[in-house]
C-alpha cells in the first residue's frame, strides 16, 4: 500500500522521485497489523493512541518526543484518515480539496515534530464567483472589486471597508453569536452580507451560517486570508513525514489494528475513580496501557468505552453534528480552458479548484480538479448532487468530459467530526483532551476544541492529547512507585 509518484510523470522537478513505501506499510499475511511496527510489540505501553489520523499521529508523536512508550493503532492498512491520497494514473487525488493555511497553528506543531510540508500558495488569478450559471470574476483586488456587476456601490463598500479591516478584527465579542446573526447586524447592503458568508463558508467548509459560530467561522477567515497552501503530492507527503518522525521518536505504528475497546478499572466505583486500564483490539490482543487518546470520531470514541455509557464520551458523541460535503474530484488529460482555475457559487453552496494548476499532483499536462458542494443540515442529495457539480465543471472547463482519466465521487463524506456551532463552541464539546470521569483517558481530533477549525483543529488538539498524556507517570514509574508502596506497606506491618 506504498503511495509512489514518479517525478517524471508530476509537473516541474522539484518534488521528489519516489516516496519511500514505508516498511510498516506491509500488511501481515493474516491482515492484521504490520510487520515491522507490529512484531515483538510489548504487552504494556504508556500511551495508547486509537486512530491514525492527523489528531493521532500528532497524539502519539508528542507523547513518544516527550519519552514515553506508544503505541498508535489505526484500522486501515495505513495511517492519515481522512488526510490520506490515492494516486491513480499518476494522480495524487486527496479525499476532495484540501489546503493548509500560512498562518495555523497546526503548521508550527508539526514543524516541532520535525515536518515542514513541500506546499505553494495559489494565486488568484483565474477565480470566479458562479452566479444563476454565469460566471463573474471573484472580487478580489480593488479594480475587481470596484467594477463588479454583481455588487451595488454599498456592497462595494461594505465589502471594502470589511476585507480592509478583517486583519485587525477581534472574533472575541462575538462568542455566543451565529455567523448569521452577526452578520445580520454588522453589514447593512444583503450583497456584502451574501458574499461575507461566502468567504466565511469556504474557510470553514459549513454551509450552515444559522449555527456557526461567528467567532470560530471569523478566525478561520482570518486564518484563510494568511493565505492558502497547496500540498505537492497530496497530504500523504505530510502523513508519511509525521509517521516517519513518530516512529523516530520511538513510536510503534500498526496499521491494520481495529480498537474494539479502551477498558476501564473500577466499573463498580463511582464515576471519579476510574482509570484507563488496557486497550483491546478486534483480533483478541490485549495491552496494558496507563493512558489512552481516542484520536477517532466523536461516536466511535463513545462505542470503544464502557460500551458507550461513559457520560461525557456519550454526551459528545450524540450532540456533534458533522459538517459533510459532496466531493467529485477528477483528473484530466488536459485543461479545455486553461485560464479558469477557482469558482465559488454565489448563489450555490459550490466550490471548484483546479490543485494541479498549483501544486504538483498531476502528469505533465494533465489537471486535477477538485468540485465540491458544501452540504448544510439537509441531507446529502446523492446523483442530484453529481449532476450539479458536473455542470460548474460544464461552466468552467466545457469539453472536460471528452478528457478524463480518473474520477471519483464521493456523495456525502465528513469533513471535521463537529460543526463548531454555537453551543458547540460554548457548552457541549470538549475543550481540553480531558475525558471528565476517567483518569488518563484523553480525545483528540477535528471536533476537539477549543483551537483552530479542522485539520488545524484535528493537529493542535493532537499535541495537547500527546501532552497531557506525557506527563502522567510512564508504566516503568508507576510500577517502581507500586513497589515503593508495598515497601512501605510491608515496613508499616
Ligand atoms: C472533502 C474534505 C475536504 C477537506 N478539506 C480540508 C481543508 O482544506 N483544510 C483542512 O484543514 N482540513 C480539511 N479537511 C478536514 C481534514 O481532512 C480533517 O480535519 C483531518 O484529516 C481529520 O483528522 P483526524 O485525525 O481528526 O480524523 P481522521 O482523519 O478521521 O482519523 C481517524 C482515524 O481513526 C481510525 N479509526 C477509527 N476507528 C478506529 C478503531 N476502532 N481502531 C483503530 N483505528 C480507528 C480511522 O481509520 C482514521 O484513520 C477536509 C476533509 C474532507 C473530507
């Protein structure tokens, strides 16, 4: 399952010929685990970590950097989730679009793990607003701004004064509003208001402007406007260096290694002596643990404890609503119109980038292009969907169906694991990697807060689960200070 791309089949020379297939890569001839991270394994870890997203490969970098013994255990045969690429054809297609920003936080993380990703920041250049099946160039500079047909003078000015002041806007005020409500009562003209969400919607991928929170969608803006960064290769580059840095810090990672459960100590006590006692996974195997970090979804971080009944886990796991999005990613032999690069509806929850135009993921002359519908609180419209995302590729690349390669589309897929809503963001999720009721059990992931939105979320709340984790006392100090009690005991008798 190694990811493999040929520099002579990528755009320019700069990204490296091949990336190393990692050993740990090779699934056992039983399909469970791996070879390398998976043979000899101890039968007592310090830290557990279950899933191998961003959340938990950060997780169990941090915790084994700060030296304690880890092991990560993620079910698919190899790890990143949903940060994962799948090259076809010699096109590197990540789960839809993805892109990192300049100014996340996630980036200085994993620059302290020792990663740096090989990115570039697209241009402006060729973007459109998509409005009634018309395409009018995006309003991004002042020229642009000032001549938009689709913009009375007021919008124009609101929209002005807002994107030259949004630098120094403070999203602190505005906790406990919706981005509706804000936006309702700080821009008059309802063409500003309208492209304001726009904006706010791309960066936070939600096209739910009555329940995102003002603040949390505000500083993703801002984030955004630090300027975006396109991953060459796809995020798999950035997977396989943050293994490659766990794994050198003494991780193990084994892939192909369902959690089937995290077991407690004390299921007859009350709720505040319970502790972390072991982890399980579906093949019978069994590890003493002294912490765990449920680095997996709000639903299944409930179902792998006390079946389900553990009070906060369950909490979260039944008030989190997902944000989701349809996604039809196709790669082309070539670009009918090689001067359309980046669409956002206006009037349609619509997104469409060409990724290769930037960044290195596909053959020479080729285009990978990324078309997304955000998906509100309705559900996913299935085929319907399809159709309309074809008809922006229609718009903007007429002629592409006669030039696909590969293509794929995924009708309703998770994008981050809890809407930052209001009542998310202020009273029901969690705001530290802390599980209350349980000692040494920690969560971590794109629906913990309180930092960041999505894989920045997903990667800042993963250190403070790997950090948190770190400084309880490693298996090896907690067995010495168990002896030294004895010791005492027994001198006492
Ligand atoms: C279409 C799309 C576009 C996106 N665009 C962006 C973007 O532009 N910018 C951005 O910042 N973010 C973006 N994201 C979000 C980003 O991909 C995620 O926030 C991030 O990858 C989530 O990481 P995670 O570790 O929280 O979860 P995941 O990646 O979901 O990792 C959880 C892991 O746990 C494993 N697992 C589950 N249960 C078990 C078990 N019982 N035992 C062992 N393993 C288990 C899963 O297999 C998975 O590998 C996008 C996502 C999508 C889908």
């Amino acid at each position: 399952m190694s990811t493999i791309l040929n520099a002579k089949t990528m755009n320019g020379t700069l990204y490296p010929t091949t990336i190393p297939a990692p050993d740990d890569e090779i699934v056992t001839p039983n399909g469970t685990g791996t070879v390398a991270d998976d043979d000899g394994l101890p039968d007592r870890f310090d830290v557990a970590v279950v899933g191998g997203g961003l959340g938990g490969l950060v997780a169990a970098a941090t915790a084994a950097k700060a030296g304690r013994s880890v092991a990560l255990f993620e079910q698919a045969s190899g790890p990143g989730g949903r940060a994962r690429t799948r090259v076809e054809d010699g096109y590197a297609f990540n789960i839809g679009p993805h892109a990192l920003y300049r100014n996340m936080d996630g980036l200085r993380v994993l620059g302290e793990l020792g990663v740096e990703p090989r990115a570039v920041q697209p241009g402006l250049d060729g973007a459109f607003l998509v409005k009634a099946g018309r395409l009018y160039p995006l309003p991004a500079g002042l020229r642009s701004l000032l001549t938009s047909p689709l913009l009375d003078w007021r919008a124009k000015l609101e929209i002005g004064l807002f994107l030259g002041t949004v630098g120094k806007l403070d999203p602190r005020p505005l906790e406990g509003l919706t981005l509706r409500a804000w936006v309702e009562r700080a821009v008059r003209s309802p063409g500003a208001r309208q492209l304001i969400e726009v904006l706010i919607r791309t960066g936070a991928y939600a096209d739910d402007p009555e329940q995102l929170s003002a603040a949390a969608g505000l500083r993703q803006l801002k984030v955004g406007f630090s300027g975006a960064l396109y991953v060459h290769g796809g995020w798999q580059t950035m997977v396989d260096d943050l293994r490659a840095r766990a794994r050198a810090f003494g991780a193990r990672i084994v892939s192909g290694a369902r959690v089937a459960e995290v077991e407690l100590d004390g299921s007859d006590g009350p709720a505040a002596a319970r502790r972390v006692r072991a982890v399980r996974l579906a093949d019978g195997r069994r590890f003493e643990i002294g912490t765990a970090v449920l680095a997996v979804p709000p639903h299944k971080a409930s179902a792998l404890v006390d079946g389900g009944r553990q009070a906060a886990l369950a909490d979260w796991a039944e008030r989190a609503v997902p944000i989701r999005a349809a996604s039809l990613d196709v790669g082309l032999r070539r670009l009918p119109r090689p001067d359309a690069w980046f669409a956002l509806g206006l009037d349609r929850p619509l997104y469409l980038s060409v990724h290769s135009r930037w960044a290195r993921l596909a053959p020479e002359g080729g285009a990978l292009i990324h078309v997304l519908r955000y998906l509100g609180p309705s559900p996913s419209a299935g085929a319907e969907d399809e159709r309309e995302l074809e008809g922006l590729l229609d718009l903007m690349q007429p002629g592409w169906r006669d030039e696909v390669v590969a293509r794929r589309f995924m009708p309703e897929i998770t994008v981050a694991g809890a809407l930052p809503s209001v009542d998310w963001e202020q009273r029901e999720g969690p705001h530290a990697p802390f599980v209350p009721g349980v000692d040494g059990l920690f969560v971590a992931g794109d629906w913990v807060g309180p930092d960041g939105m999505l894989a920045d979320r997903a990667i800042v709340s993963g250190a403070r689960a790997g950090q948190a984790a770190a400084l309880r006392p490693s298996q090896a100090q907690a067995a010495r200070g168990s002896d030294a009690a004895t010791l005492l005991a027994m001198g006492s008798a």
